[in-house]
C-alpha cells in the first residue's frame, strides 16, 4: 500500500508498438501521476517474432534498453508479451512488492498481474483483478491532429472529395494478408467508392514490401499512396492529417489501435475484413480449440490449470469485436458501404485509472 500523502514511484515499460504505447499513455495521463519511462528494445528475433512467455529479460537487448534496476518502484504499468514478461521478471527480483498493471491479456501467470485491463477483442475471465472495457484506452491526440491538418493542408485541400483514407495494417494471427488479400482490398475499396473523391493508402509499420507493391500497381488513378519506412520524417507520414482530414475511413480487420482512433473521429468507419490463414484456419485447430475449450468450463481449476500449462489461451476473437461494435452503430463492414456512425464511443480511461488508484491504496 502506498500512503496517501506519499507519491508512488511508477515505471512504465514501453516497446516498440506505437498501438500499445498509445494506451499506456494515454492511461497514465488520466491517472495525474508522473512515471518514468523504461524503453526496451529487443534482440533481433524478437522484433517481430514472439518469444516463449516466462518472467525474464532474455529478449532484450540490454545494452539499449533502459537499466531495470533497484531501487524497485511501486507499480509497473505495461502492455504487450515482451515487456510483460521484463514486468514480470522486476516484480520477482522485488520479491513480490511491486503491482504490475498489464492492459491486454496475459500469456500465462494471471495471478502475478495484480490489474488486466482488457478490451472488447479478449476473452478473459470473471476474476478480482480483471477490468475488461469494450476499447482500447488510446485515442488521437488533438492538438497533435490540429498540427498536422496545418502541415498537410496544401497537400489535401485541393484533393476531391470525399476523402477515403485507407488504413493498412498486416498479418497478424488469426489473419492472412498478402499480395492476394492487397488486390481483393483495392477492388472493395473502388467498387464502393465508384470513382469519386480519392482514396488516401497509407501504409503502417506490419504491412509487408509485397503487399506495398500491390497496392502501389494495382491502385485506382484517383488514388495515393504513402509507403510506411521506420526513417520517414513525421511530417512526411499522413497518418494524423488523415484522422484530422478524411471524410471516412477503410480499416483492416487486423489493427484495433487504427480502428479505434478512427472511432474517436466521430465520422463513417468501414472496417474490411481479411481471410484467416494458417493452422488457425484448419479444422483440426477449430475441433481442438473447441474441445478444450469446452473440456474447461466444467471446471474452472481445469481451465486455470491448461491456461498455466500454455495449453489453452483466453482468446482473441476480433470478428465478435468488429459485431458487437457494428451493433451498436460505430462501424460497418465495408461491403454494406459507409454509414454516418449512430453514437461516438465512450472514453473509459477514468475507469481505468480509477482502478489504478484503488489498487495503489491496497
């Protein structure tokens, strides 16, 4: 417990995803506390691919990644596999005293997670130290859209109208998204918008070289193109002065953090589904997955105990996500065209933070 007259020492572990680190901040900035910010940096294959979970810091590459060392902090607020298991690993070094807070779901080890705050794509269970909330906590930041619609002005103003801003992302489990996948896009995306206006590509960090390519020769004439580079300068990336500026958006299925900021604009958002590929896709993992899963809930030690094994994982299910938010109005699928959205989201970062506060007064 952390006296109320005393301010907490709180870290935040910070990786590489723009999505995820959105979150954090945007979390800590509704609880009004300073954090100090850990930067890690991971060992090459790990970038992209994921690690076995287990508390440690095998996975960093240590010599650019911020010093993890006493004196310990009070709390931990992090996000995502990697830095999660270097949370982890700090709370054991402290013998137990430091709160991890995790937004998303854990791999394994659910009950060394003091707070997991989950959103609307995770399946997770009815448990003490478990918030679940229907989005992601970040949203666009405004004063950072106003500065970019300036810098993006003379560039966009004279594009017709309506501006579709088309927001990739790239493969990621469950999903498949190729040069196939990049085609079938470009032709939903000009079947709806039948000519008029332009259509506004832009690129992101997952989206693979091949499928830059295919959209790149395969792009309607009314069309641009922005390739995402890790050396681009922000004034060159339209990401901001798209949210500030399209008229409606296309976002693929995969990338929750673009769809959300997309919500937080208030205007018609066409979210385009992708084909599930892999071992995902077969039936041996549909009746596998299905028979553990069944197997479970009429124990829930069993559950517990398969989970901690790896044997079983609280799931990812983005096609209930993309429903539950089309229910009520928010988005469409891209083949039902775009709809004016019927409510804005609501912002739940003070429920969070408020959950935050409670677990600091424990």
């Amino acid at each position: 417990m952390v006296s109320e007259t005393t301010e907490p020492r709180i870290w935040l572990l910070i990786g590489d995803k723009l999505g995820d680190n959105a979150q954090i901040e945007a979390l800590v900035e509704s609880l009004g506390q300073r954090a100090e910010r850990k930067n890690l940096f991971f060992k090459e294959e790990w970038r992209v691919g994921k690690p076995a979970f287990r508390p440690s810091l095998y996975h960093l590459d240590r010599e650019r990644s911020d010093n993890l060392a006493p004196p310990w902090p009070d709390l931990i607020m992090t996000i995502g596999r990697r830095p999660a298991m270097a949370a982890l690993w700090v709370k054991r070094q402290s013998g137990g005293q430091v709160r991890l807070v995790l937004i998303g779901r854990p791999k394994r080890y659910f009950d060394e997670f003091d707070l997991v705050i989950g959103t609307g794509q995770y399946h997770l269970p009815d448990r003490p130290n478990v918030l679940r909330l229907p989005l992601p906590l970040m949203r666009p930041d405004k004063q950072v859209l106003v500065e970019a619609a300036e810098q993006w002005r003379e560039r966009l103003e004279d594009l017709p109208r309506p501006l579709t801003a088309v927001l990739v992302g790239g493969p990621t489990k469950p999903f498949r998204m190729g040069p196939a996948e990049a085609a079938q896009l470009l032709r939903e995306v000009a079947g709806i918008h039948e000519g008029k206006g332009t259509i506004y590509i832009s690129t992101s960090r997952r989206t693979p070289a091949d499928v830059i390519d295919t959209l790149e020769r395969e792009r309607p004439v009314n069309s641009r193109l922005f390739r995402w580079r890790a050396s681009a300068e922000p004034q060159d990336n339209p990401y901001s002065a798209l949210l500030a500026s399209a008229d409606r958006f296309v976002v693929t299925a995969d990338s929750i953090s673009m769809l959300t900021e997309a919500i937080h604009c208030a205007r018609p958002v066409a979210v385009a589904p992708l084909p599930v590929g892999g071992f995902h896709s077969s039936r041996s993992f549909q009746m596998l997955y299905k028979f553990l899963a069944d197997w479970s809930q009429s124990s829930g030690w069993f559950r517990h105990a398969l989970y901690e094994l790896g044997l079983l994982s609280y799931a990812r299910d983005f096609r209930t996500f993309h429903e539950n938010l089309r229910a009520e109005g928010v988005i469409t699928f891209l083949s039902e065209g775009f709809h004016p959205p019927r409510a804005g989201p609501a912002d739940f970062r003070d429920r969070a933070a408020e959950a935050v506060r409670r677990l600091l007064r424990t």
